[in-house]
C-alpha cells in the first residue's frame, strides 16, 4: 500500500463535489460555518456548549488538516463544505477507519455526503489497495447510518453505552465494507 504524503494527496472530482487537500480559503469558509450544535451532538459532542469558533481554533484545525495523510477537504459550490477523512490506517492488514463531517448545515440531507463517501471508498480500494473500511456512528444519527448503508457498508454490531450525550448513554454502530463488496456494487 502506498499512502500518499499530505502534499502529494490525490484531488477527486465527483459531479457536485471536489475533494482535495486544504487551501487558504478553508479557514475563512470553516470560520464562517462556525459551530453548529446539531453536529456537536452527531460527533459526540455537547451540544449546548458550541460557544463561537475562533480564528486560533481554526488555525489549528487548518495545521491538522495540512498534516494529516488521507483527510480530503469537501468542497461544494466552490466552498469548503466539510471534512472526509481515512485514519487509524493499518497498512499490514490494508484496513482503515472512515469519517466524514459536513459542518455547513446548509448542505447536510443534500447527497454531498453520501458523493464524497463513494469518492473515498473508489480512492480507497481502486486506487490505494485497502480491504477494509470501517467507521463507527453514533445509534441516533439516523442520516448517517442510511447514507453509509446507501454506499455499501453493512452493521457489524454496537458498541453499547460508549457516548454519554445530553446525559444519556449512546452506542455506537460499528459498520464496515469489505473490497469484495466494494467492487460488486
């Protein structure tokens, strides 16, 4: 397997998204975004604490993304609409862990998601030779959970009580795809 450098990352073009490696321009299109408590709360978060996004919280966001090997930037309408992500990459066992968040609440429930998931898994098995990718989502994030179901991966099971939101215990489905069933879709 042969992971590309943050430098060197791939740019993939799908019909409404481009997913790509972080410009300038993000820091301004995610400081825009601000925080948004609805994702807060799909990411595990609490989300009556989303006091407002600051340039030094963004500017760290930015560093991470400009380090990270395999985290794409989504960008829609010529703005950056969101994150997608593979990590916890095991190279041994060509596996790796899924994530995607689209913090722009303007463009959630609109496919861009869903586009920009299918792009990484073809990145993914045709392109850098994994087996495996997985994810977890919280049990109550519903639009998730369809649009990962949508794009081929099947529940492996939950992992209970492991988020406690808004005080209540939440689990998580553990979800995965296999290259075989990546390639008969």
């Amino acid at each position: 397997m042969n992971i590309p450098e943050p430098q060197d990352l791939p740019t993939l073009c799908g019909a409404r998204v481009k997913l790509r490696g972080p410009v300038e321009q993000d820091k301004e299109d995610r400081l825009a975004a601000g925080r948004d408590p609805e994702f807060r709360r799909m990411v595990g978060g609490d989300p009556s604490d989303c006091p407002p996004l600051t340039m030094p919280e963004v500017e760290q966001w930015y560093q991470q993304l400009c380090r990270a090997p395999l985290h794409w930037v989504i960008e829609a309408e010529d703005r950056c609409i969101g994150v997608a992500r593979l990590l916890a990459i095991d190279r041994a066992n060509r596996r790796a862990r899924f994530a995607i968040g689209i913090f722009s609440p303007e463009y959630r429930g609109r496919g861009y998601g869903a586009e920009a998931t299918r792009m990484v898994l073809r990145c993914a098995f045709e392109e850098l030779g994994f087996h495996r990718i997985e994810l977890r989502a919280l049990d109550f994030n519903h639009r998730a959970i369809a649009c990962y179901r949508s794009c081929g991966f099947v529940e492996e099971g939950r992992e209970r009580d492991s988020a406690l939101i808004d005080g209540q215990w939440r689990s998580d489905v553990l979800m995965s795809i296999l290259e075989q069933e990546y390639r008969k879709q």
